[in-house]
C-alpha cells in the first residue's frame, strides 16, 4: 500500500484527522469528515464509525460519506459481509465504539499503522463524547426530575385553601400563590413576582408592614395576628388570620418570610353561634330553677298592693299611692322578665310547626302593630317578594321574632324614619327563604355588635328593655334551624335578616 500512500501523505491525513476531531465541530460532522478522509486515505469502499448516542443500548453509525443508522448495541448487528473488518475501539479498558472497514481492491491492510492511529485517535475522542453525553443526560434528567419537583411543590401550594406569599430580605415578593390571585384584592402572579412588598399590598400601611416583617426576621419566631377586611366591593366584613412564618435557605439567619392568610371569619362565627348556644343554655336551666320561686313572691307582692290601695281609698297622702304605684310598676316589670327566661326553659321543640308563607307571617305581625303608639312617627314600606316557596314554621312563635325587631327599627328611629320589610329567596343559598327588617335609625357601634343577642344585653336606657328580646328571637330562630344575621353602622340604621329553610318538598 505504500504505493498508494506513502509516510509523507499518512502523516498529513493523520494530522488533519486530530485537526478536525480537536476543533470542537458537533461530533456527527466532525465524525463524517474524519471519516471520509480515512476512507479515501486507505482506499476503502466504505467505512462506519459506531458509537453510542442514546443511552445504554442504542448505537449510532456514520458510513462515509452520509449513510446513517441505528442498532441496539455493538453485539447484536449482523456479521459481517465478506471483505469487511469489525475493529473495536478500546480505551481505558472499555470498548467505546466500533469501527468497521469494507476492503476494496487497492485498500490498506487491516494491520497498517494509519489504520491503528486512526483507532488510537478515535477510541478517546468517542469515549470522551460517550462521557459528555451521559453527564448532559445525567443533568437532563436531574434537570427533568428538579422541575418536576418544583411544579409539584407550586401545585401543593396552589391547591392550598389559604392565601400565600413569600418576601425576601429586600422585601420583593418571590412567591405568590393562586388563592392570592383570586383575593379580594385579585392580583396576578405576574403583576407582583418581584415587587416590593409595599407596593403592592396597600391596605395595611407600609411602616405598619415593614415592622412586622422585621419582628419576624429579628426574632426567627412565628407572629400570628387576626385582622378584619372590608371587601371593596360591598360592606360585609371578613375576619383573617395572618401568620409569619420564618423561612431559612441556609444557616441560622432568616432568610425569608411566609406569609399566610386564613380566612376565619365562618369559625369565628361558628364560635360565637356555640357560645350564644351555651349561654342560652345556662339562661334556660337557671330560669327552670328559679321561676316559680320568684313568681310567687311577685304575685303576693301584687295582690298586697292592690289590697293596700283598697283599703286606703284617699284617705292618706297622695305620695302613699304614689309609692304603691312605683312597686305595682316594678312588679310588672319584674313579671316581664321571668316571663321572657321562661322562653328559655320551656322545650320549643314541642311547639307544632306547619307549612306558611313568610309574607303572611309579615302581613300578620304588621296588622298587629300598625295601631301601636310608636308605629304612628314612622313609614312602612314592603318589599315582599311574590311567589316564594312555604317555609315550616310556628306562626306565633315566628310573629314573636317579627315583631321585636320590627319595635327595635321602631325605637332607634326616635325621630321618625322608614322602617323597610322585604322578603325574598336568599340568593347565596337557593334552600332559604330570607326576611329582612330594616331602619334608618341611629344603628348599632362596631364593638357592641358581637352583644346585642347575649341575654340581658340591652343598649335602651334602663326601665326600657331587659336585654331578653334579641336572645329570645336568637332562641326561635334557632329552634326553627335557620339563623339570624344583622349589619349596622352607626347613623345610617341596621338591618336585620331572619333566614329560614324552606319547608321538605316546597323548593321550586
């Protein structure tokens, strides 16, 4: 063969062939050139470069000068035709790829020495690209396996039923979950994911902000703090517990702070619903003890006054009956108030309910009322829903709720007003039957609200009301399996909503 190549052309092939496999080409292309070269360097009719590209069992071969093909592995390509030569590639012990040789009638011999260069240059060129691509599939897959991770971790966070970010150290928000886009405030992910913190929650003032933030980062210790929000949109108040959770990404600094917000406002009211529960309870088993005992004196005391006024005609001073008229007074007064804590000793469940319409129960408790000394400075207007489905209820006991809060309206509305009843479907809940009694009057503080069903609570100045009448429609109510709801702001009236179920079978 040295007359077709002689040590001057070998080395120069040579030469080019380390040139391209060092010139950083992708290694298809430099595999096709250095191919080609060895292939008219030595005569052959054609040469295949195996290596592998795709995992473990997957070979790639290259055939000189754009024929390419695939096998599973080295050990399962067919024998090979009459002519060709398989060579592995060794290096370091391993065989990285095979080279295979079909001899034409003027090629080298097998055993030439350009022909164990160009193995000796070709076995750590592939057992570096086989190195390579299984680092990059390695890192692919940890890659893969990373953001796999992260969406998971982004969906739990997501799902969550509360309300979540995340801040840094410089304040910038880093995390900002799906209940928070769907917030009050709705704000997407891609409107705030960087800002500062300050710059996007507004409502609570920066400084404010600032501090409790910093107390978190000071301390490492979690902060929980309960808030109310108005929605912007309407007045109903929403009760939230926010909790500030240090983060640490390395080290005992804090390097972040989570912040979660809960929507408590249903439990608070469940809450207050089982203490008004449990106080009407204790209400009802004392009034079970002592009602008689108290009754008895009372009736005694009665009927010694009116003995006493019998017999004294007018003979006496006008300041004796003036006293006597005084006790008389408070007698009845002390009468009203055991009959209103009978209301919470007798079973309420023994009451018989039947199926009736909310607007005849309106109409009823109206007709009662419209000669009522109190009623005659005031404006009645109706806004009674038609067609509304029975609700099943105790008419007298139902007209008894009607009526306290409709002299409540009545008695904040010391100048006159409008008193407004309105019945309707309640349109959050398609099972309710809603009745709303409304006035202009001074209305109830922020503060006293939480009170106003607690027995003996009363906002009338003494002699007035014994604090019975709302603790007693809160028990009827109840007992009916509906629920009492007010809203009320100082000057501008209140409004009281009775909701009831709508009787089995009536829904429409």
């Amino acid at each position: 063969m040295s007359e077709v190549i002689g040590a001057r052309p070998a080395l120069d092939v040579i030469g080019q062939i380390a040139r391209v496999l060092n010139s950083g080409l992708a290694a298809d292309e430099a595999l096709r050139s250095v191919s080609v070269s060895f292939q008219s360097a030595i005569g052959a009719q054609r040469v295949v470069i195996w290596r592998r590209r795709h995992g473990e069992a997957a070979y790639f071969g290259i055939t000189a000068p754009t024929g390419e093909f695939e096998a599973e592995s080295l050990d399962s390509l067919p024998p090979p035709a009459p002519g060709t030569r398989r060579l592995p590639l060794i290096h370091g012990g391993a065989r990285v790829g095979l080279l295979e040789v079909e001899m034409g009638p003027q090629s080298a011999p097998s055993e030439s020495p350009l022909v164990t260069v160009f193995c000796d240059l070709l076995a750590p060129y592939l057992d570096a690209l086989t190195r390579s691509q299984d680092l990059a599939l390695e890192v692919a897959s940890r890659a893969r396996e990373i953001e796999g991770q992260r969406r998971f971790t982004g969906l739990i966070i997501d799902s969550l039923p509360v309300g979540l970010y995340v801040i840094d150290r410089e304040y910038r928000i880093q995390v900002w979950n799906r209940k928070r886009e769907l917030g009050t405030q709705g704000l997407r992910r891609g409107d705030v994911m960087g800002r500062p913190v300050f710059d996007v929650l507004t409502r609570q003032p920066a400084a404010q902000l600032k501090a409790e933030f910093d107390r978190v980062f000071r301390s490492g210790e979690l902060q929980q703090m309960e808030i109310e929000v108005r929605g912007e949109s309407s007045s109903e108040i929403r009760v939230y517990r926010i909790s500030r959770i240090p983060m640490r990404l390395e080290g005992s600094e804090v390097s972040h702070v989570i912040t979660i917000g809960e929507d408590v406002t249903d439990a608070r009211q469940v809450q207050l619903k089982i203490l008004q529960s449990e106080k009407l309870a204790a209400v009802g088993q004392l009034a079970a003890g002592v009602m008689h005992e108290i009754n008895n004196p009372l009736a005694t005391i009665g009927a010694c006054v009116a003995a006493i006024e019998a017999r004294l005609g007018s003979v006496v001073d006008g300041t004796v009956h003036e006293y006597l008229e005084i006790i008389d007074k408070e007698v009845d007064r002390c009468t009203r108030i055991v009959d209103g804590l009978l209301d919470f000793s007798r079973p309420k469940e023994a009451a018989p309910k039947q199926s009736t319409g909310v607007n005849q129960l309106v109409e009823q408790t109206l007709f009662l009322l419209k000669h009522h000394r109190r009623f005659r400075r005031i404006t009645v207007e109706r806004q009674l829903g038609s067609d509304l489905p029975p609700v099943l209820a105790n008419d007298e006991q139902m007209v008894q709720v009607l009526m306290a809060l409709m002299l409540n309206g009545v008695d904040s509305m010391e100048e006159g007003g409008v008193l407004t009843v309105a019945t309707r479907v309640n349109p959050v809940r398609s099972d309710e039957v809603a009745i709303e009694v409304r006035d202009t009057g001074h209305g109830i503080p922020a503060a006293v609200l939480p009170k106003i069903f607690e027995p003996f609570y009363t906002t009338k100045p003494p002699g007035r009301g014994t604090g019975l009448g709302l603790s007693i429609c809160y028990g009827i109510v109840e007992q009916h399996r509906g629920r009492i709801e007010v809203d009320s702001k100082p000057g501008l009236g209140s409004s009281f909503r009775v909701y009831l179920p709508i009787a089995v079978g009536a829904a429409q």
